[in-house]
C-alpha cells in the first residue's frame, strides 16, 4: 500500500517535472519577439536608433513625419522613455517632458515578405508593426 502510494507520487512528479519541460521547450523554439525582425542576418528591435536602422537594412521605402509628441526624457541618458522600457528608480533619477518627434519608416522586403511599419520617438525605434505582403518595386 505505501509503495503504491510512493509511486503514484512519482508519477505525479515526473508528470509536472515533464509539462514544465515541454512548455520551456516550446518558449525557447517560439520565434523572435514581435518586437525585432531581421534585416540579412542583424537583428533590428525597440530602443535601436533611426541610424543603425538605416545601417543595417538600408533606406526604407517611405519615410514621414508624424508629427511630435510629449515624452519622458531621462536626464542622465537623454532618452525618451519608450513604451516597455523600465527605467531604475535610484535617487537622482529624473525624468523631464520635452517634445519629441515622431516618425514613420516603411520597409518593403519584396513579395515573398512582409512589410514593415517602424516608429521612431526622438529618433529611436518606439514600435515595430507588421504589414502585409511587400511588392515589387
């Protein structure tokens, strides 16, 4: 009876030690954040700036100015503070408004990939968007 007990236990265990394992198996095979994508073989994501952009996947097809919006500058850094980046709360951190502008990049990959919509806030890369299928140019 106490063995019986003892390996219905051990069932049990191997039975959530192996859930566990499939669903990290799964997390790490899932593919990149939607908030990067790859432009040759560099990996392009939030916080990256207007020119390493540019750098690695050269002009986009359409580029436009959105206009300007308020932000949350860091005083240290001099960054905005973008939409999911966490800023540390030591003293002396402050932060201060200021204007920034916002703009749109279009990347078009061709018709075998979709289209990209980046948006940059002070220069640096805010949102990733994907759009549908590219085009030929």
């Amino acid at each position: 009876m106490v063995l019986d007990r003892l390996d219905c236990d051990m069932k049990l265990q191997f039975l959530k030690i192996s859930a566990v394992s499939a669903v990290l198996a799964v997390a790490l095979l899932a593919p990149e954040s939607a908030n990067a994508f790859r432009c040759g073989n560099k990996l392009v994501k939030e916080g990256m700036h207007e020119v390493e952009i540019v750098a690695i996947c050269g002009e986009p097809a359409t580029k436009r100015n959105l206009g300007y919006a308020v932000r949350l500058i860091d005083y240290r850094t001099g960054r905005p503070n973008l939409p999911g980046m966490t800023l540390s709360r030591s003293p002396g951190h402050l932060l201060y408004p200021a204007e920034v502008m916002v703009s749109e990049y279009i990347y078009n990959f061709g018709p075998r990939k979709f289209m990209r919509r980046l948006v940059f806030e002070g220069g640096l890369l805010a949102t990733i968007e994907t759009l549908g299928r590219g085009y030929h140019e």
